[in-house]
C-alpha cells in the first residue's frame, strides 16, 4: 500500500477484537449441539447475541451454546490411536450386536 | 382484516399504518447507513440485522397502507415517492446516526417504545395488523435485549463511553414525547379496537428506561427542555429531506421502470 | 519422529485426500501460506462490503434494498468464518486487523474500484460474487480442515449473491434504454478486473506448484479464470450484454473461449496502492476501528466489572 500511515497507537497494546468464543448450535430440539464457528465478543451475553446474528440468521436454529475458545480442550491427532481406537473392538457397545426376535420392533 | 373500513376509520387506519411503517422504515435506513462502518465486525453484523428487521416491517404496515387507501399504491410508491411532508415518522428516527452511543441511545428508546406497542397491536380487531404484530414482536424483542445491553455497557463502561451515552441520551430526550402524541386517529382506532392505548404504552416504557438507565449508571434528563412536536402530522426536522433525497434519488431518476 | 518423517507422513495424508486439522503438526510454509490466503481472503470480504454498502441507501425498492443489505451483511459474516478459520493457525484477528490498517496486508484488487451506478449492485454480484464461487468452489476442497469448512458455508452463501446480481443486471439489461446503457457501462467497467481476481498468469505466479501439491489450491489461476469467463459470456449473451473485449472467441475444439490480453500493468499498479480507490477503501477501514475503540474498551471494562463483582459476593 502506498499510504504509508501506521495505525495510530492504540492506548494500550490490548487486543482490539475481544475474546474468541466457540458457538454450538442446535437446529431441532432433541438433536445435540453441533460446533457451528467462532465469534468474538467481551462476555457471554454478547457472545450470545453475536453467535445468534453470525449462525442463526440463516435456517432454524433452537438453541446455542456458547463457550469460551480457551476453556476448549482437544485431542490431538497422536491421541488418536489409543483415544478413538478401542471403540470399533467393543461391538457390544452397538446395537447390530443385538438380535431381536422378527416382527418385534423396539425402536418405534 | 374489519370488513367495514368505512371512510372515516378506513383514513384513520391509513394515517396510522403511514406512522408504524414511517418510523421503521426511516430508522431501518439510518442503521442501515452502519453497515462496513461498525465498532466491530460482530455489530456490523447484528446492527445490518436489525436494519433489516425494520425495513422488512415497514414494507409490510406500508403494503397494508396502501391497500387501506385503496387508490393503487404500493409499499414502493409510498416509500419512494412521497414527499418529505407526507411522511408521518418521528423526528427521533430521521435525526443522523452521531456515534455509536447516539445510535444505540436511539434505538432503545424506540424499541421500549415499539416492543410494548407491537406486543399490544397482536391483538388488534384488524387481522392483518395482527399478524404483521405478531411477526414484527419477535424481532423487536432481539433488538430491545441488543439495545438495552448495549446501553448498561456504554453506561457502565469506562468515564468515556458513560459521558458519550449520557449525552446521546440528553440530546435525544427532546424527541421523546413525539412517541407518545395522539390525535383523533387514535381515538378512532382504540374505539374500534384497532390500536392500542398509547397512554398504556408510556408507563410501560417509562418504567423500563427507568430501569436500564439506573442499571447503567445513567441520569433521566429532565423535561425542562424544547420538546419537539409536529411530526405525525409531517413536522419534520431538516434531515429528513436530505435522507429522502438519498433514498429515492435512483427511483425517481427513472419513472415507472422495473428495478 | 523428527521432522523430516513428519513431513513425509504429511504429505502422505494429503495424498490420501485426508485434511489436516489445526492440532495436527503441519510443515511452517504450509502454515505461512495458509495464514497469508486465508487473511487475504478475509480481508477482502471486509473491504468489499464498502463499494457495495455505498448503494444500501439509494436501493430503488425496498425489495433490493433488503437484499442488498442482506448480501453486504453476509459478506461481513464471511469475513468473521475467514478470520475465525485463520486463528486456528496461531494468529489472533486482533493481529490480522493490524496488519490490513497498516497497509501491510493485501486484498482483493477489485475492491478498488468505485461503485458508480446502481446497475454495478447487479454486476458485482454476478461478476465478482461469480469469481468468488469459481475460486472458492475450488477452495472448499482444500487440505486444510478449517478452510475447507469455512469455504463450504460461504459458496451456499455465494449462490444467493450471484443469482441476486444477476436479476439485477438481467432486469436493467431487459428494461428502458437508459437502464440497458446504465448496466452495459458497468460491465465494460467490471470485466476486465473481474479478470484479473484469479491472480496472476500461472507463469508468473511462483507459489503456485507448492500451494497445489499440498493441495492448498486444487487448480491454477488460469484454469479457474478461464472457467469464468467459460460459464459467464453464455449468461451475458443471453441478456443481450456486451462484453468488452474484441478478442473473444470460441474455440470450437476446446470448448473455450479464447481472450484478448489482459492488462497486467494495471494489476500491479492498483496492487501497489494506486488504484481508484485504495486510499479510500483504507480510510474507511481505518475510521470505523478507530471510532470504534471506545465502544469496544467500553464493553470490555463492563466485563470486568462484572467479573470483580461476582468473584466479591462469592
Ligand atoms: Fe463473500
Ligand atoms: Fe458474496
């Protein structure tokens, strides 16, 4: 750019974008939340005002979380073996693991 | 919809739907005026949202106006094509942004005002009012949570945002009693069950600036001031004739086309 | 493992057509790209909501002015997706933000250029939004998770811009006299710097080969260039518009359209800041941070309070 005119000073070196929140949206009650992006904003209540006009606006939304971005702990992908693994082994965790007597229908 | 809109209550209707769509469309224009400009990107955002709430709710009362009057005019002919005298807006919506504490001052004393009214006007005798209410409320329900919020956080916020949102509110307290005028259109309207009292409306919207002013740390100006009036009969101040010549400058450049 | 094997595992994973997520050990140029189009990107969806916010309120309808509205709000909730995908890469918006103010970053030329009649509402979104989807279409598929998810919200977003510019410029293109010239002088104004949005020719575009191997990119600049100008003469024929440019013709054995030399002179220059509207594109950026700092430090010490507050009654 040719302009060049350094942005003035700041009163302090704080960050000019507030925090980073995490927004999950529900978009049919009975469903679970589902990661829908990021906001910013200065607390909760403006994280929730800010997440509803960023990923709400569009289509039907029920309900929304919000949580702060630095209270989000992850996995990282060399956890993956030893964290997500052992899952597929238990097959009496799923349910093609049960029979049921024909005609019966538990799932109505 | 009242199936007899007989002239004289079919007139009053119009002149009062002319005011709730006014209103919402002139300020549904001044906030649209933010958008790329906003403090921050997330209110861009929420202030480009509740502009088109307003503008969205206007075209509506206006559609309705137009059908009232019955001589063949839509929401586009009356928002485009009437002078600024014809207009029937309080001043409070057609004065220019200011800052962003002179903006969110604004906008919550209207929507204190415009969220009881429209909470009333859901039980209008006229269906279509009704329903354009009933849509309209929730949306002014949002705009009065983003406003209010933003009023305790400018009030109670560092010295700076307190002085600029006090003074907002003292500049804008000369516009406040506008909300509340009523003339023989209301009287004919609340007889027939159409509108809602608008006495009703004032305590219940000076109770709730009371409130969110004393939240946030802020004084009530005092009536002792000009108050301005005139408005609903198409008193305006100056600005408005400057906004119109913006708004309706392409629609007027070329007469009757398609857009 | 040291870096080298991490690399090749990398690598591979992105062979394999897998995508790399933010916690996952990536190469630092593939970082460095990746901040440095994904920033870009963000900041261009910023500055571009300030030639079409210029004509929010001369909108002729309330229709149009709705949808004009709607369409620069969306553009600033790209921007928000953008610079959100770009902090899982370890750089604060607050330092992107900086970066644009201080004319240190780049955005996209085409923001430079004024917006000078209603009708550019109708062919900004059909050229410059049909760019975009060309581009991001592409984008969507990229190795990097978050991008590709961002870049997937943002194309549904996209279509509703470019069917909205096209009405436009097909309603004027089919309307008066007056409203036919009004639309055909801002396709002659728009077309040639829609061009140049692709980028550079690929000769002259060195990142290229590393940004498709590690699948950042999934075409070059030209291949996607000439994919627009493929999908967008038919669209203008059909309406009776002239694109301005003597060259064009279609190659009946390719299936292409074959165009006249692009000016690339003037791409560099408006790069360099000396377009139409570079100085007010960033004074306009500049206003609304800086007018803006009092609001946002506001609400920050309200926070505070709050937060004093609450830890007191406890
Ligand atoms: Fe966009
Ligand atoms: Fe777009």
């Amino acid at each position: 750019m040719a302009d060049k005119k350094p942005a003035e000073p700041r009163s302090d070196r704080r960050d000019s974008q507030w925090l980073l929140w995490e927004v999950f949206t529900q978009s049919k009650t009975g469903l679970p939340h589902e990661h829908a992006g990021s906001v910013h904003a200065p607390d909760a209540e403006m994280a929730l005002q800010n997440a509803r006009d960023v990923y709400a606006r569009r289509g039907p939304v029920t309900s929304i979380w919000v949580a702060p971005s630095d209270s989000i702990t992850a996995s990282t992908s060399s956890d993956s073996q030893p964290f997500f693994d052992p899952a597929d082994d238990k097959i009496y965790r799923h349910p093609q693991f049960y029979k049921v007597p024909k005609g019966v229908k538990i799932f109505k | 919809m009242i199936s007899n809109r007989d002239s004289k209550t079919g007139q009053a209707l119009f002149e009062y739907l002319l005011r709730l769509g006014d209103d919402r469309l002139v300020l549904g224009h001044r906030l649209s005026e933010w958008c790329g400009h906003a403090p921050i990107l997330e209110e861009d955002i929420a202030l480009a949202n509740i502009a088109l709430d307003c503008i969205g709710q206007a075209s509506n009362f206006l559609s309705l106006a137009g059908k009232v009057e019955n001589k063949g005019r839509n929401e586009d002919d009356l928002a485009y094509l009437r002078e600024a005298v014809d207009f029937r807006n309080v001043q409070m919506v057609e004065v220019p942004n200011g800052d962003f504490a002179h903006t969110i001052a604004r906008q919550f004393l209207f929507d204190v005002y415009s969220y009881p009214l429209l909470d009333e006007l859901q039980k209008s005798a006229d269906g279509e009012i009704a329903g354009i209410a009933e849509k309209a409320v929730k949306e002014d329900r949002y705009h009065l949570r983003h406003s209010s919020e933003w009023v305790r956080r400018l009030g109670d916020g560092t010295g700076e945002s307190h002085d600029r949102v006090q003074n907002a509110f003292e500049d804008l307290w000369t516009y406040s009693e506008e909300l509340f005028f009523t003339d023989e259109v209301d009287d004919i309207l609340v007889a027939a069950g159409i509108a809602p009292d608008l006495a009703l409306i004032k305590k219940a919207w000076e109770e709730m600036v009371a409130k969110v002013m004393k939240d946030a740390t802020l004084d009530i100006p005092g009536n002792d001031r000009y108050m301005a009036q005139g408005s609903r009969n198409g008193r305006h101040s100056e600005h408005l004739g400057h906004l119109l010549a913006e708004m309706q400058i392409v629609h007027r450049s070329y007469p009757g086309v398609k857009w | 493992m040291d870096d080298d094997a991490k690399l090749i595992e990398f690598e591979a994973k992105i062979k394999r057509g897998e995508k790399i997520e933010p916690k996952d050990w990536m190469p630092e140029r593939y970082r460095k790209q990746l901040i440095r189009m994904m920033s870009q990107h963000a900041h261009s969806e910023i500055v571009g909501m300030l030639p079409e916010g210029n004509w929010i309120t001369r909108a002729p309808t309330l229709r149009r002015k709705m949808g004009l509205i709607a369409k620069v709000q969306d553009e600033a909730g790209h921007g928000l997706y953008l610079y959100s995908a770009t902090e899982t890469l370890g750089i604060g918006r607050d330092e992107m933000v900086d970066q644009l103010l201080e004319g240190k970053a780049k955005y996209s030329n085409i923001f430079n250029y004024p917006s000078l009649t209603w009708a550019d509402m109708g062919v900004i979104g059909w050229f410059v939004d049909g760019a975009a989807i060309v581009n991001q279409t592409m984008l969507a598929r990229s190795s990097y998770g978050p991008y590709s998810r961002a870049m997937l919200r943002i194309c549904a977003e996209e279509n509703f811009h470019k069917k909205q510019g096209y009405e436009i410029a097909a309603t004027l293109a089919l309307g008066t006299q007056a409203q036919k010239e009004m639309v055909q002088n801002a396709v002659d104004r728009y077309w040639w710097p829609s061009l140049m949005m692709f980028g550079p020719s690929d000769k002259d575009s060195p990142n290229t080969p590393l940004l498709m191997k590690w699948k950042i990119k999934r075409k070059s600049n030209d291949d996607l260039r000439q994919r627009f100008i493929d999908l967008t003469i038919p669209q203008a024929q059909r309406i009776d518009l002239t694109i301005p440019d003597p060259d064009l013709k279609l190659n009946k054995k390719t299936g292409h359209w074959e165009f006249g030399k692009i000016n690339w002179d003037e791409f560099y220059e408006v790069i360099r800041g000396n377009g139409p509207c570079n100085k007010e594109r960033m004074t306009a950026r500049r206003k609304a941070h800086f007018d803006g700092e009092w609001v946002r430090i506001a609400a920050e010490e309200y926070a505070k309070k709050r937060k004093t507050n609450h830890s007191n009654n406890n």
